[in-house]
C-alpha cells in the first residue's frame, strides 16, 4: 500500500473519485470547493494504512482508496452522505451540465456587460433550478447513504 490518496490527485488520471467520475479534473477545483467544501487539492503526505471503498445500498461501489485514518474519516463524514450515482440519474446529469453551461455564458454575459443577456440567461438556470426540485420532490433524485467499508 503507498500513500494516502483520498480524491485521486497526484496520480495521472486526476481527480476521478470526484462525483462518481461524472466530472473530469477541470471541474475538481469548483467541485471540490462548492459541493465538498474542502479547500484546494486534497493531496495527503501520510502512509495509507487501510483500503476503502464507498458502498450504497443499492450495490453501487466506488473505487478501492487506499487511506490514512484522517482521510477516511474525512470521506465518511464529507462524501458519505449519498450515492452520487444514485443521486444523478441521466435526466439530472442533463439538467446539471445546462446549468454549468449556463453559469459560464452568465460569467461571461457579465464580463461583457450584457445585462440583458446576463439576465435571458438566468431566468434559464432559474428554470433548471426549478426542474431540480421536481425531480427530487418526484423521488428521481434520490439521496441514498453511502458506507465505507474496509477491503481486503
Ligand atoms: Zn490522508
Ligand atoms: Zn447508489
């Protein structure tokens, strides 16, 4: 076993833990920041001493982490709260990846000082925002509990 690495950084593939690897490296930084609200890269300096998974009740597994006792109880108490396959089905991923595209063309809508397309453009994600909670209020969005769980 070698060293600590919670999120998959410092290895060649990047950040691929992250979201269920729905999100590639260029999104860690935000996603990381936003949603985990853990701050810059979490690279780790300790000896992994113990090789984890995340499990959901409906047998989704994520990858095999090797992790220091810090880490693991990070991710327990950080990332454990649901499935993000669970979470995401297809017709959210849709939703979501609009709502990133939005947020980017309103970032730059504002940097032009269009307002009015800055404006055009958030009733839009208002709109996606709306159609989110539909889905959760539907039980299409489901919040299923993570467990980590130790492997041999
Ligand atoms: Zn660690
Ligand atoms: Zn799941």
């Amino acid at each position: 076993m070698g060293r600590c690495n919670p999120y998959g950084y410092a290895t060649d593939t990047g950040p691929k833990h992250l979201m269920g690897g729905i999100y590639g490296p260029e999104y860690a930084g935000r996603q990381v920041l936003l949603k985990d609200g853990i701050h810059g890269p979490a690279a780790c300096d300790r000896q992994a001493d113990r090789r984890m998974r995340l499990v959901c009740e409906v047998g989704h597994a994520g990858p095999v982490m090797d992790l220091c006792g810090t880490h693991a109880m990070e991710i327990m108490e950080r990332m454990a709260s649901c499935c993000t396959r669970c979470v995401w089905p297809d017709a959210a991923r849709g939703l979501n990846e609009g709502s990133e595209y939005l947020c980017a063309e309103i970032g730059r809508a504002k940097l032009d000082g269009d307002t009015l397309r800055a404006g055009q453009l958030q009733a839009q994600l208002n709109d996606i925002a709306r159609q989110m909670d539909d889905l959760y209020a539907r039980g299409i969005i489901r919040k299923v509990p993570l467990k980590l769980v130790e492997v041999s």
